[in-house]
C-alpha cells in the first residue's frame, strides 16, 4: 500500500510539472504514467487477489458483507433453460420428477438434448417484467439460472459454444437484461451455477444415462474445473456483477472440500463483496441444507431446500422452495401453494433468523405463468403491510409460545415484532413479552394504538370489534403487533443448528 501511495505523490508532482508547461506537454509520457499507476493499481488489485484469505475472514467483515443479505430476508429464484421446453414430458409421456432433471429422468442422450436445446427461444422474457414482479412480492434479490445440471449457459459465454447466443438464434443476452433491470429497480442481482454438467466432455456427460452419478468420477474432471468452470465464473462475475453465486450439484464424487475451498477463494478473489452458499462445498446435510460441523466448510450461508429450519440458527441460512412442486415448467404440476402458506412459511424462516427464496418456474417462451403471478401478488399485498416485521429485523431463538406465534425484532431490540398466523380473535395474550412501561402497542395497518393489560408473565393485547370483521382488517392471513420492550429468552429455546 505504501508503494502506491508514493507512486500516487510521483504521478501528481508530474502532472503538476507537466501542467506548469501545459503547451509542450509530453502526452505519451503522462498516459504513460496513468497507465502505469493504473497497472499498478490493477497490479495491486491482483495482489489482494493472491493475498487475502477469504476462508478465514473474521466475524466482523463477514457481518458487514451479509448485512443487505441478512436484511433481506426475501428473493426469487428462476428456473429457465432448455429443460422448460419440455414442460416434463418426453415423447408425449409425462417424465416423473421436477421438470429441471428431464434429460436424466428420460435419459436423453446429449446429441438428442443438444436438438431440442437449439430451439430454445424465450422471446417473451421480459427482465423488467420479472424485477417488477419480484419487488411487487416484496423480494429483495433475483436468483437466475446462469447454467443448470444440462450445462447449457444462458449468457454469451467465451468458454463454450452451448450457450444461448452461439448455440441457438436466440440473440439476446437474459443475464445481462436481467442484471440491468434489478440494478434499475434496486433489487440484488445473483446467479445460479451447477457444478454437475451433463454436457461437458470432462464433467459428468460420458456418465450417461446416469448423468448425474454420485460413485463415478471424471479422470479429466480438474480440466472442467480449472479450464470451464472458472473462467465462466470470471466472466459471469465480470460481466454481470452478481452480488450472489448460488452453486448447486456439489454432491457429485467429482467435487471435494478441496475444490469448494478453492472455488470460494477463487470467486472471492474476484468480487471480495460476492456471497456464496454452502453448496460451494461439500458440508451440506442434504435437504436440511446445513453444514456438518467436522471441518470448517465454504460457503456464506446453510440451503435447506423444501423446508424450513426446523430450529433457529446462528449460522445464516435461506430456505429454497417452489411454489409448486417443480422448479424448470412442468405442465402438468398445478399444485400451488397458496399464498397463506408461502406467507407462513415466510415468517417461520426469518422467526428463525433465516432468508426464504421463492421459485418461479419460467415458461419456455420465458414468460411467468399466471398462477406464479397471482400468488406472488397476494404475497406482495401482505408485505406491504407487514414487511416492518421483515426486513432489517433479526430473530430471537425459536420458541414455542402458542402454535401461531412467532417473533422477530429490531437491530437494537428495543422493539419486539409478534406475527399471529390466522385472526386471534378479541385478544392475543403473550407469556414471554415485557412492554415497555407507558408504550403503545399497535398491530401494523391499523392506525390506532391497542389497550392492553401487563402483569409479570401475562400481556393481553384486546382487538376492537371494529377488526372483528374478516374485511375491516388491513390484511389477510397473519398479524403483527409491534410492541417496545424485550422479551424474556426461555430456556424452552430450540437447539442452535
Ligand atoms: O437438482 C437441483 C434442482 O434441479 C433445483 O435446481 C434445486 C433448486 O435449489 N436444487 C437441486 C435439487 O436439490
């Protein structure tokens, strides 16, 4: 650092000489100079790329990097490649399983996958269509899929031909629209990357039709990693500008501890900001999406997928679930959940300090299906009255204070957020709350305070007859009261993950 700040004093007492003789200025010898402490600078950049330890960063640094993440607490994932086109059948036979896996599921050979791939063609994709959508479900950040298990990347990649722009007359770059359109919009911008690919020669496609075969390995395997996977990382972080890799297929033979500790320090190195789930290692516990507490696994944040924490965590975590039961388009899958039960499961995984990223399946013209819109909307509608409960809030540990009760609070806990899944009916009472003496309590969208009664060990919060009516209440499926004062930690506390 101090070489370059004597380089920064050379370069200004030139440019200051050469100034003084503004007329016989010597233009080569000053961009000379410029290019000089810039490839410095850039040098030096290099050099903090080889000398930070990503791996061992402290408490405080990794707090500040996850901060708008933990702050979050809500994003949508999208599933759309190839795998759309299919809509989860194959030769007109309904392909059991989520949508995204039917090149193995009906064991497609690569060169028959590759035809279909070619037609891919998602015209109607409109990223502004889906930012808006997201910020309109009160999401805070996008999840798209870069490159899935098919290896077909959705960007005009430098390392491959089967990406969208050389591989199909597709001639728009989604990464980049969609990139653009969540910085024009204020949402967080991330991308999904399978480290299992079916396609690639020296990855997992001679497994066929196991492609995705957990006892085989790839002698040529290393060449994937270091000559495919990691310069289209660079050039996905370097043209993009994700604030999020969110790896997946790391349960592969193929990948090591070894290679998710590299491949951490490597996106690190590039973008020091970047986030990076667990799935960048090999800790993770399966669905449950935590890490095994033998080593000291890579990776930002604990992935349980189609479930919620069961118990609340130190440790940063983001449930991934579909609204649905697929995550690429399936046809036939027409079993959405509600928006009740997203609103629900919501509120459990921040209760239990942890984010929820919500997919959306995109049809294969690229387009959000109608039901996806409608349910996010409906959630949207619920966050806009109850997202002070949500965002910028922490959790207490989890405990059990009635079945419909769960609490988050604020930063500096003076202020206790309760959330009440379903109408309470006249009155709320709370065992564990203890109100600061004189405040006001209110339920959120309702502008007048509560009364309510405190003595050691019982809050009783009364509801007015005015909200007793289903449509006089200013939102539908939970509630929040907003109380100050702190609440009591229980020792019937969950276990810490
Ligand atoms: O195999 C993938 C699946 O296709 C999908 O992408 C989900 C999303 O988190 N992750 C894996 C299943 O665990």
């Amino acid at each position: 650092m101090k070489y370059l700040h004597v380089l920064i004093e050379t370069f200004i007492r030139m440019l200051k000489f050469y100034l003084g003789k503004i007329w016989s200025i010597h233009f080569t010898s000053l961009c000379y100079s410029s290019i000089v402490l810039i490839g410095f600078c850039g040098c030096h950049e290099n050099q903090h790329e080889e000398t930070t330890d990503f791996l061992n960063e402290t408490f405080t640094v990794k707090a500040q990097r996850m901060e708008w993440w933990r702050d979050a607490h809500f994003g949508m994932m999208i599933h759309l490649g190839p795998y759309s086109i299919y809509g989860g059948k194959y030769r007109g036979e309904e392909i059991r399983g989520i949508g995204d896996w039917i090149m193995e599921q009906a064991d497609i050979p690569v060169k028959e996958y590759e035809q279909v791939a070619k037609t891919f063609h998602p015209h109607s994709f409109q990223a502004t269509e889906w930012v808006k959508l997201a910020k309109e479900a009160g999401m805070k950040y996008i999840i798209f899929t870069a490159k899935h298990h098919d290896g077909f990347s959705l960007w005009n990649s430098q390392v491959s031909q089967y990406d969208v722009d050389d591989f199909t007359e597709f001639d728009r770059d989604i990464l980049k629209e969609l990139s653009k359109a969540c910085t024009r919009f204020g949402i967080k911008f991330g991308c999904y990357y399978s480290i299992m690919d079916w396609h690639h020669p020296d990855a997992q496609a001679p497994f066929y039709p196991d492609y995705s075969a957990r006892d085989t390995q790839n002698v040529n395997f290393d060449l994937y990693v270091q000559n495919y996977m990691k310069p289209q990382l660079r050039e996905i972080i370097g043209k993009y500008n994700p604030s999020i890799i969110w790896f997946d297929g790391e349960w592969i033979l193929d990948w090591t501890h070894s290679y998710g500790q590299e491949m951490y320090q490597f996106i690190r190195s590039i973008k020091p900001s970047i986030i990076i789930n667990n799935r960048v290692d090999k800790g993770r516990r399966g669905m449950q999406g935590m890490n095994l507490t033998d080593l000291a696994y890579a990776g930002d944040f604990g992935t349980p997928e189609q479930e919620i924490l069961v118990g609340y965590s130190e440790t940063d975590w983001e449930s991934s679930m579909t609204m649905n039961n697929t995550w690429g388009y399936k046809e036939s899958d027409q079993e959405w959940k509600s928006a009740q039960t997203l609103i629900y499961y919501l509120i459990d995984a921040v209760a239990k300090g942890g984010n929820y990223l919500l997919n959306v399946g995109a049809l294969p013209d690229g387009s959000i299906p109608e039901e996806s819109d409608q349910i996010l909307r409906e959630v949207g509608k619920w966050m806009k009255v109850n997202g002070e409960a949500i965002y910028g809030r922490r959790a207490y540990p989890y405990f059990k204070e009635g079945y419909h009760i769960y609490f988050t609070r604020d930063k500096s806990e003076t202020t206790v957020y309760v959330l009440h899944t379903g109408w309470p009916g006249n009155q709320i009472e709370l065992t564990d709350v203890v109100p600061l003496e004189g405040s006001d309590i209110y339920m959120l969208g309702y502008p007048d305070p509560l009364s309510y009664e405190y003595k050691p060990g019982s809050l009783i919060i009364h509801l007015p007859m005015s909200l007793q009516g289903e449509n006089d209440r200013p939102c539908k499926y939970a509630y929040t009261f907003k109380i100050r004062g702190k609440r009591k930690l229980t020792e019937e506390a969950y276990p810490i993950f």
